[in-house]
C-alpha cells in the first residue's frame, strides 16, 4: 500500500464563519499565530498540548503508514531553527534528546522489534541488529559488504574499502556517535559502562568484523561502535574527479598508518571478449544491482549501436530513506573501448544535448577503459551548470563489481576464454 502527501477533502455543506475559524485553527500546526491579531493563543496552546501528547503516543500506536509519522517527525526535526519559542523547544528536546543532534526514532524501520534511530541520510542500529536485514528493509540489499578502514580529517570521513571510497562530511560521523552514545546511556540498564571519552574502544567491532565496512557500489557506509552501529547513506556523498586516485592514495595511507600490507587486487578480467551488445548487457547488471536504482524502471534503450538518440539506459532511482525523495531519471552511455584506452570527449558527444532532450536529473558514463581527465572536466562541467547528478563508472569500479559475484564471471567472461588469475 502507499500514501499520497496531499489530502482532498469535499465538503457539501459549510458554514462561512465557521469554516474560516476551524481553518484558522487547522493552521496552527504550521504556523505560529500571532497573538495580536489572530487572537488564537488559547486555541494555540491546546492545539500544541494535544500534539504533543498525539506525537508521544505515536511510539506505541500500531501504524497503517509509518513512512507518514516519519515524514512528520522529521520535517519537525529539521525547522528547529525556526522555531519561536525557546521554551517549547527546550522542552521538546528534553523529551526527545536525540533531536538535538538531527536523529528521532523512526517508526518504518525496526531491528527485531527495537528502536532505530533516523537522520537525513544516517541510521544508528542497536548492538546486536542484524545488519543485512535492516539493509533489505530500506532497499539496498543488492550490494555486497565490503571491510573497509575509516580516515578521517578535518573535513571529511573517507570509507576505503578496495576500490571504493566513500566521503562523509566529518561532523556528521562525530555527531551521529555523540547520538548513538547518548541514547546508549539513556536506554540501557548499566548507564555507566560506556565511555565517550575512551573514544578508541567506541569504535571498534567484534574480533571477528571489520570496524568499518562499505557498499561495493559506494551506497552506504558502515561504522561499528561499542553498542550500536552506524550506517551512512549516499546521501551526502559529492561526485569529485579522480575519486579512484584518492582512493588509493588513502588506502595506501591508511595501510601505512595501521601496520602495513596492501589490499588484494581484483582478478584481471578480458574485457577484449566482449562486443558492445554484451558491454551494454553488463552495464545494465551492474545497475540492476545498485539499490539507487529502480528495478522495475531500468530500461535498456534498443541494441547496441542502434538509434538510441544516445541513450544506452535509462534509470530511475529508488526513493531514498528516510525522507522517500522523488525519484530522478537518470540517462547511462555505455562505451566498450580497449582497456588500455581512454574515454575521452571524442567518444560521447552532445552530452548537454541529450540531458535537455529528455529532462534527466542524472548523466552517467559507463566504460571498461579509462576516463580521460578532459571527459571528467567535461561532464562534470556540463552537468554542474545544469544541476545534474554525474556518476562515473570506469574499470576499476567494473573490475572490482564483476569479480565480487563469480556468475556474472562465469556469464560474461568464462563462457567465451578464462579470467586472468
């Protein structure tokens, strides 16, 4: 079942009067009245009593539509800063600590019946929550987890897991674990057994996990810390050239930095085995696979050098939790070059073109070569002006997609020659 965040009423028969004063009175759970010339405070106050009390019992009401409470409660979590009576809001936050740092517990998502907390693009699971469960309930079941480190600077969090990197805003990992911290504290029976300050045995997971892990197809990060755990969505996360540069630039620094080795390498695979119908063919599972993505609106647009008006796929993405966005249509060109080669501005033409002519929120490219830094400054330039969304898939991101799951090896490569071990 789904909702719709619009309600038609139809009224037969109204009173003129009347109307006008209930719709006044309707208008206070989005408006603060002014007292001078509305002269509502009475109805003010009990209308904000009530909510308050209706807000409370939400977390024991069995729900029809969670997704709507959320909705509520997080479009509420973040006017805070609107909000003209510092009172109400000390109060408020009082009642509800884990506002104060952008969190409330959501009502659509659940860990074997236990409160999860919720933010603009962050969830903070309990100890003990089965993390692949949670994953599937949000809809990003199709990526595989990969251990990753956690480098951290002033500005930003960098989630390094082979080839994949992905960015969180520092500030929101330092308080998504003050969060966690505090309501740790506040719900479990031994309030004292953490302590924020040892800040090395917070993050940590069990001798057997990684610490830190992320999504093969950067969707998510995960950090583990002494009695909940915390997932970062893409939410935040910024296109940037050259990701797969610094990616390996801070993998080997965090190497270094922790005691040495080197992560293994993806298997070389024979890209040369390949035409451009089964290139496009592998593009499509690579986005199939992508929870950003929706499954029942991926569109492989004809065959491969047919007249396409250079769409090889379009896509729709997924509505994005917690806040469930409007989905945004994406249009993919596919290029199958030697993997010695580069992608450069002379392979894709008429990029702008193409994202005006059927109104795309997002523009990737997808090659098993290299890109070129003239196509990066290209897109990224065409794209930034318009406000598109970029994604860049190259054959480092492929490579690593492709040898995480053996039946896409045995389907595109074993059945015609052998991968290179």
């Amino acid at each position: 079942m789904e909702h719709l965040n619009v309600i038609r009423l139809e009224l037969d028969e109204y009173e003129p009067h009347a109307m006008a004063l209930e719709l006044a009175k309707a208008a206070i759970f989005v408006d603060y009245p002014d007292i001078e010339t509305d002269g509502l405070r009475d109805e003010f106050e009990q209308v904000s009593e009530a909510r308050y009390d209706y807000e409370d019992s939400l977390e024991q009401r069995e729900l029809l539509f969670p997704e709507i409470a959320d909705h509520y409660v997080g479009n509420l979590v973040m006017s805070f800063g609107e909000w003209e009576d510092p009172e109400a809001l000390k109060e408020h936050l009082q009642r509800h600590p884990e506002r104060r740092y952008g969190f409330f517990v959501t009502r659509s998502i659940r860990a074997g019946g236990r409160a999860v907390l919720s933010s603009d693009g962050e969830l903070i699971l309990p100890a003990g929550a089965l993390l692949a469960e949670v994953l599937e309930s949000v809809g990003y079941s199709g990526e595989a987890l990969v251990p990753a480190r956690m480098v951290m600077t002033e500005q930003e969090a960098s989630f390094i897991g082979g080839h994949v990197v992905v960015g969180v805003p520092s500030k929101l990992v330092t308080q998504a674990i003050a969060c966690g911290d505090e309501f740790v504290r506040r719900t479990q029976s031994e309030p004292d057994s953490y302590d924020l300050v040892a800040f090395r045995g917070r993050v940590a997971g069990a001798d057997d996990e990684p610490s830190a892990l992320v999504g093969d197809l950067s969707g998510f990060a995960v950090l583990r810390c002494s009695g909940f755990t915390i997932v970062f969505f893409c939410a935040h996360q910024r296109p940037t050239p050259g990701r797969t540069a610094q990616a390996e630039v801070l993998q080997s620094l965090a190497t270094s930095l922790h005691d040495g080795g080197s992560a293994k390498p993806a298997p070389d695979l024979p890209w040369e085995l390949l035409d451009d119908e089964l290139f496009e063919q592998l593009c499509w599972d690579y986005l199939y696979t992508s929870p950003h993505f929706d499954r029942d609106r991926l569109e492989k647009i004809g065959k491969s050098r047919s007249r396409d008006g250079g769409r090889d796929i379009v896509a729709w993405t997924n509505r994005a939790p917690p806040f469930y966005r409007a989905p945004v249509k994406w249009i993919f060109q596919c290029k199958h070059i030697r993997t010695d080669d580069s992608l450069t501005p002379k392979h894709i033409k008429s990029i702008g073109d193409v994202i005006e002519q059927y109104d795309a929120g997002g523009y990737g490219v997808m090659t098993c070569g290299y890109i070129d830094a003239t196509l990066h400054d290209r897109v990224d330039s065409i794209c930034g002006k318009r406000g598109v969304e970029v994604r860049k898939v190259d054959r480092f991101l492929l490579q690593a997609f492709v040898a995480a799951r053996p039946h896409l090896v045995d389907k595109y490569f074993r059945a015609r020659g052998v991968a290179k071990a």
